[in-house]
C-alpha cells in the first residue's frame, strides 16, 4: 500500500503526537526537496524550532508539519519523508498535554 499525504499526516497525530522534537524535525526539513530562499523566508516555512518552539502553540506547529509532509507529496519524497517519520521512537515526539 502506498504513502499518502493524508495518512501519514493521520499517523502524526496519533497517540497525541504534534511534530517532532526540534533535531528531528530539522533533519525531515533538511530531506525536503527544492527548498529555497525567498524575500520573506523560505519555501516551505522553516519548522517551528528554536526561538519559536517555546512560543508557538502545538496547533501550528502540527499545522507547519502537515505543510512540510505536503511539500514533500508535491515533490516527489513522500516516500523517504514518510519512512523517517513513522521511524521515529515516541520519545523523539512533541506530545499535547
């Protein structure tokens, strides 16, 4: 059965998941093809890490995933993006409380 956007996006939000903690979820942004840099930021946004972890409610940041699982459905590494996430130990995920 093949990978889609939408199911892997369901499977990110199992268990109370939001994203991955902050090196994993750059490492998932660095596997995304075509990124670049634009006069506002980057397409796709950059995950919501650093400075903003603290200050981002878990809401936008399950949003910026499924934007980043998209963006890799849209240029063709679903696939490896999908594999890497569903790798990914419990302990390796931001959790709502």
């Amino acid at each position: 059965m093949s990978e889609t956007p939408h199911g892997l996006i369901a499977f990110c939000r199992e268990n109370q998941r939001v994203c991955p903690l902050p090196a994993r979820w750059n490492t998932l942004f660095e596997m995304l093809p075509n990124r670049k840099r634009t006069a506002l930021g980057w397409e796709p946004a950059l995950p919501l890490t650093l400075e903003a972890w603290d200050h981002t409610p878990g809401v936008l940041k399950t949003l910026r995933l499924a934007e980043h699982i998209e963006w890799a459905a849209e240029h063709g590494a679903l696939e490896p993006v999908a594999k890497f996430l569903r790798s990914l130990p419990e302990e390796e995920w931001l959790h709502a409380s």
